[in-house]
C-alpha cells in the first residue's frame, strides 16, 4: 500500500513539475495569470480592468489604454500585464506597493486614461536574488509570504528569478540513490538558516540535522513558487553542480578525487569533488536530470565555483578547465542550458581574480551559453575592468544590503543614473538586463523602487522630481516640509559616499569601549548632526500622515536611525568617563545608554516591520515537534547575532536593530559590561570580558522564549515624545567626541 501511494505522490509530483515547466503557453492561460494577480493586489477593483495578451514579441512590453469602462492592460507576458498594473497605479493613482508601506487608497471609481500609454524595456533580464536572501529574509517564508513576493516581482518587472527553494529534496534523492543513509547525510545538510553558505559549498552541517519534514514540505513549497513565477512568464533560474560533496563520500567512492576546503570562518572542512574526476560530470548530470524531473526547467543554472574560497590554482589553463567541465554537465543534461555565474568572487578576491584568471574561468564557456552577474555593479563595476566580461553576456545588478542589517543606507544618485549610462556605453559589450542582488531585504524600500524603476526606460532618472512623485505615492499627498526632508536624506544616508554599505550602530556589537567591533562598523558616510534637521521636518509633518503606512514607518526608520547614531558618542563618553577615572560620569551616561536602548525597543515595536517576534514564530512554525521547534529557533537566534559557534568571528554580521532583541539580547549585554567594569575598575580587561559574554551569548541563543508578534504602539506618539526627549541632548554629546578608532 505504501509502494503504491508512494508511486502515486511521484506521478503527481512529475505532472505538476513538467506541467508548470512549458516554454509557451495558450495566451488564455497568461492572460488568467495576469487576471489573478490583479485580483489578489485589488480585489475591490479587479473588475474594472481587462487584460489582452500579445505574446508574438520576444521584448518586453506593456500598454494601458481605456475603453469603454474598463482600463486595459496589454503585454506580452504576465510580468508585463503586471508592470503595466504597476505603472498606472503609481501614474494615475498615486498609489504604491513595498515591502514596508503600501499606499493603496483608491477611489471607487478608478480614473481614465486619457490616451495609449506604451512602454518597452531594453532589458532583456531583470534579475532578482542572491543565494543570502534565501536565508537573511527567507528562511521561513511560506507559501502566502512567497505569493506575495512574487506579486511584488511582477509588479516591478522582475523576469529571472533565483530560484533554490527545495535543492536539498533534490540532494537528498540524489545521494541516496547512490546508496547513502539519513546517517550518512546527516552531517552534511546545514540547518535550514545556513542552506545559502550550505548550497555555496561553504559548510556543512552547521544548524542541522535537517528533517524528512522539511525537505518534503519545502519540495512542495517549491512547485508551488515555480508554478506562479512561469505562469506570470518568468525564467527561473536553478542551481547546477560545482562538485560538493558530503564528507561521507568517501565511504562510497574511496577513490574518488576530492579537495579540502575550508570557508575560514570557524566552520569545519568542507569537500570538492575534482572536476577532472569522471564521477564529476556523472553527479552534475544525475543531479539535474533529477531536479528537472521534479522541478522542470527554463535552462538557466546557477553554478558558482570558489565562493570566498581560493582556487588551488592560479594557472588559467586549470581555471579553464575546470569552467569546462562544469558546463558540459550542465550540457550532458540540458542541451539548452545556460550559465547564470555570480561575478562576487571577482569582487571579493580580486587579488586572485586578475585578467588572465577571470578570462581563462570565462573563455571555457560559448558567449551566448553564460551570463554573469556584476553582483554589486553599484558599489564596484567589475564590468569597466573586464571588458564587459570578455564578451559574455552580463547583468548590472544592486547589492545594496549586507546581512540583513537595518541602516538607512544607499547610492542613491548612482542607482539613478548609472545603469542607463552603461546601456549606452560603446564599451559595455553585451550588457543584456539588470537586477537586484542585495543579501536580504524589506528596508529602505525607496532604492528598490527606484532601481525597478529603471526597467521600462533607457535614460538616467532624474531624482529630484522623482523623489516627488515617489513621497506622493508613498504617504498619499505632497508636502513641504517632507521634500526637505528628502533633499536632506539623498544627502546624508542615501549619499553612497566613503563606506561599502550602511554604519551599524554601537548598540548591536558586543559590548566594548572601542568605537566599534569588527562587523558593528560605525563609520558614517555623513556627519550625524547633519541628520537631525530631516527628523525635525519628520516629526513636523507627522500630524499631516496621522494613518499612512508609508510614512509611519519611515519616521520610525529615520528616528531610529538619529537614535542609533546617537548611542555612539554616548558610549564614547562611558568610554571617557572610565578614562578619566570618573565614576560619577560613568554611572550617569551608562545609565543613560541602557535608557535609550529601552526607548528604541519601545519605537521599534510599533512597526510589524521591526519586531523579532515573528522571525521567531516563523522558525518554530515549521517543526513538527518540540525537538524540532527548538532546532528552528536556534537557528533563527544564531543567525542574527553569533552567525555560527560562540566563537565565531561572524558574530553580528547579520545584527538587526529589532524590538525584543533590543531588550532580550543587546541589554543584557551591555549591563553585563557595565556590572563588570565597575567591578574592576582600573583593571578591566576586554578579554576576560570576551570569553564570558561568550558563554552568556550562546546560552542566549539556545533558549526558549517567545516574543511578540505584532506592533503596539502609535509611532507618530512615540517619535514626537522621543524627539522631544533627546533632540536637545544629541548635539552637545555628538560634539565631544574625539575618541574613535575605525578598523579598516
């Protein structure tokens, strides 16, 4: 009976997979798609529109035209009719839709068009994703968290989604058809909060073991995300193999070729199945015809080799043959295939990646079989120092984020300009899309629309007027004193000046005097002070945005931000007061530290959007049991402040300025630091410290607490009352401070 309902499960599965995977579709079909999608994003308005499809045109297009009483989308696609929904909801509407604030008071009656709107995009790609988002956002997304999310693609033009939702069912079926056990496995797959390092080759292991549960819940969880995303005409792009194997590999292949290597940060070895091995391309291939059979496919394979590991070779004629070997497994099971590589290793270990060695890794592979990914075109484009790629085709894509982290933070004018500029660029080869590849998402939304915005123009965005109109969509009417404030924003956090990406507050590294910790960087690319006068205009115009989403959340944003500057040259005054062997000093400002970090949780927890409860909740939700559950927890825990062991170098990489972990984690810590200075005074040693807050840390991480889950709270309230407490006292603090040190 089992046998024969299990046979019945991989009919269904072979279906669905297959069903979902066609390259062309009846228009009717496209055209529901599209009907459906308006149905979810306006359901009291889905009425009024109608949808025609035209899919002869291989580019991209969309119109919007009234007639009779309906206003009429038309496109090639679902990602077109969905663009098109997008641009007149923002165009005749005034209306919005992000991921913190959306802004959709319609009238009943929607208005007119008064004549044909056609747009078309000169992009090719607009891809979306980074193997870090699946885990700093993602790691416990369901399916009405990822319905959204691919609505909110659409809407934005996105056609090529990474997609590796469910590799390790695909892994798992693999491995055991050579033979292996749960046991033998069992070290291999990571916790589900470490899959995107897991997948990249970086660890093993770490945060598991991972369940049948989950990784049959999550093959399903896959088909489903797939089945939207290529009804909507998207090309999803699936992983391929890039030779690592499980540790126990060895008990089934003794003579197999494999390499040691290690990711440096903590973690155990991890193993590389040479590429000149036979049993190389036989894996590569078994595990795509695999993933194919289950998932289907629209050819495009991510496959990144090296990952912030150095090759063992620098000979390009080593690199080439390597490159080789994994496309022609990638062929072996996929004719059509295509190479969707991440150029980060070209970023991160450019002292490697010279000339010869990027060209020998790239010339393997036919121009039109491989498209690589300027993974952080707007901090450093690789593409000016590689004749775009040595004629491969490539994407400009927007890293933006780093782990999650909340700052306020962008290249604003950059994100404005660039990318039209490289499309018309004579050098820029085969420059064919652009995209968003930040580490994890739902922040500073105003880059995400502005980058998207891109996508149906081929001219620089001018910013000042789009600011505009993007503040009048965002809080629902226009307003003086708020475009002030923007003018100052694009000049302070969003300037993209000095630093890599956004400072982190004091308050989030480990307790210490310094003026910062490894991964709690707090260099600014603004003076703090120069902020202020944009939360003055905030809190002034906040009577006018008693009720908009939009708004809320960005004074909570920029009055948190003001705040985490804050605590900086407050800690430098602690750090000072210990100096001058003040005692009264240091018991006034340490008091007034724990002070603020308790006002910032209570600001914080008016906002669904900063709130640790639900990252918590969410990881739970998926265990069956209570074993389970913890294991979940603990991986949600871990992630956001230790990232791996208690003595992981990582620790706040992936720090998050939350309510819940402002009270429940950063506070305990710096009272901790403060009881033990006091206790020593004169004598403090930093190490001492370390080992101990260590150990305190790691219990943190593997307890059991639940932490609200929704927001209380008005934030227009709480912002003015937190401006009236502190906005006199920052200037006279922030000025005293001379005591940095930065360690870059």
């Amino acid at each position: 009976m089992k046998t024969n309902l299990k046979i019945a499960l991989l009919f269904i599965v072979f279906i669905f997979a297959n069903g979902v995977c066609q390259s062309t579709k009846p228009e009717s079909e496209i055209a529901n798609a599209s009907s459906r999608l308006i149905a979810r994003i306006l359901p009291n308005h889905a009425s009024q529109f109608s949808v025609e499809m035209d899919s002869s045109s291989k580019k991209d297009w969309f119109e919007i035209v009234s007639k009779g009483d309906k206003i009429v989308l038309r496109g090639n696609n679902g990602v077109s009719i969905a663009s098109a929904l997008y641009y007149y909801l923002n165009q005749y509407t005034n209306s919005q839709i992000t991921w913190n604030g959306t802004n959709l008071n319609l009238p009943k009656k929607l208005p007119a068009v008064p004549k044909l709107i056609h747009k078309k995009t000169p992009y090719e790609y607009r891809y979306y994703l980074n193997y870090c988002t699946f885990n700093y956002s993602m790691s416990w997304w369901d399916w009405n968290r990822w319905e959204k999310e691919i609505d909110w693609m659409a809407l934005h033009g996105i056609n090529m989604p990474l997609a590796i939702t469910g590799e390790e069912y695909i892994w798992d079926e693999v491995y055991k058809s050579y033979g292996f056990s749960d046991e033998d496995l069992n070290s291999f797959f990571s916790g589900p909060a470490y899959f995107s390092w897991f997948w990249m080759g970086n660890l093993d292991g770490w945060g598991g073991p991972l369940s049948k549960h989950w990784k049959e819940t999550h093959r399903d969880l896959q088909l489903k995300i797939l089945k939207r995303e290529r009804e909507l005409g998207m090309k999803t792009v699936l992983p391929a193999f890039t030779g690592h194997v499980p540790a126990s590999f060895k008990k089934f292949f003794p003579n197999a070729k494999l390499k040691k290597t290690n990711w440096g940060n903590d973690f155990e070895d991890t193993y590389i199945l040479d590429s000149n091995d036979p049993l190389f391309a036989e894996i590569g291939k078994k595990f795509l015809e695999m993933q194919s059979k289950i998932y289907g496919t629209d050819h495009l394979y991510s496959a990144d080799t090296f990952n912030e590991n150095t090759p063992p070779s620098n000979d390009p004629a080593y690199l080439f043959e390597l490159s080789k070997k994994i496309f022609e497994g990638m062929k072996s099971a996929d004719k059509d295939a295509v190479w969707v590589m991440q150029g980060w290793l070209f970023y991160s270990h450019r002292e490697f990646w010279e000339a010869p060695q990027i060209k020998g890794m790239l010339d393997a592979v036919p121009d039109d079989r491989m498209i690589i990914l300027d993974l952080a075109t707007e901090i450093e484009p690789v593409w000016k120092r590689t004749e775009a790629f040595y004629g491969k085709q490539w994407i400009w894509n927007m890293l933006h984020n780093f782990g999650g982290n909340i700052s306020m933070f962008g290249r604003i004018e950059t994100v404005a300009n660039e990318p039209a500029k490289a499309l018309a660029d004579p050098k820029s080869g085969k420059l064919k899309g652009i995209g968003l590849t930040m580490e994890a998402i739902e922040q500073n939304p105003v880059l995400y629309e502005l980058m998207t915005d891109n996508t149906w123009r081929d001219t620089p965005i001018e910013l000042n007027s789009w600011l505009k109109k993007y503040t009048l969509n965002r809080y629902g009417k226009s307003n003086a004193d708020i475009s002030k404030a923007w003018d100052i924003l694009v000049k302070t956090v969003y300037n993209g000046q000095v630093i890599r990406d956004g400072a982190e507050s004091i308050i989030v590294s480990r307790p210490t005097f310094e003026g910062f910790r490894r991964w709690a960087r707090t260099k600014q690319n603004y003076a703090s002070k120069d902020l202020l006068p944009a939360w003055d205009l905030f809190i002034k115009a906040a009577p006018a945005y008693p009720k908009s989403d939009g708004f809320q959340y960005d004074l909570v944003d920029v009055t948190r931000q003001v705040l985490a500057n804050y605590a900086l040259p407050l800690q430098q005054q602690i750090a000072k007061a210990y100096q001058k062997n003040d005692k009264v000093a240091f018991e006034k400002y340490s008091k007034e530290f724990l002070e603020l970090i308790d006002d910032m949780d209570l600001l914080l927890a008016t906002r669904h959007d900063f709130l640790l409860g639900p990252w918590i909740a969410d990881a739970r939700s998926w265990g069956v049991d209570e074993k389970e559950k913890a294991l979940y927890e603990q991986n949600a825990r871990d992630l956001i402040t230790l990232w791996g062991g208690a003595d992981n170098r990582l620790h706040e990489y992936s720090n998050r300025q939350w309510s819940g972990l402002f009270t429940d984690f950063y506070k305990p810590r710096w009272q901790q630091f403060f009881a033990d200075v006091k206790a020593n005074w004169g004598h403090f040693n930093q190490d001492d410290f370390d080992k101990k807050i260590k150990q305190w840390e790691w219990k943190w991480v593997t307890a059991r607490k639940d932490f609200p889950v929704k927001a209380k709270g008005n934030p227009n309230v709480i912002a003015k009352a937190l401006h009236k407490k502190y906005r006199s006292r920052i200037i006279p603090v922030t000025g005293q401070m001379t005591t940095i040190k930065y360690d870059y």
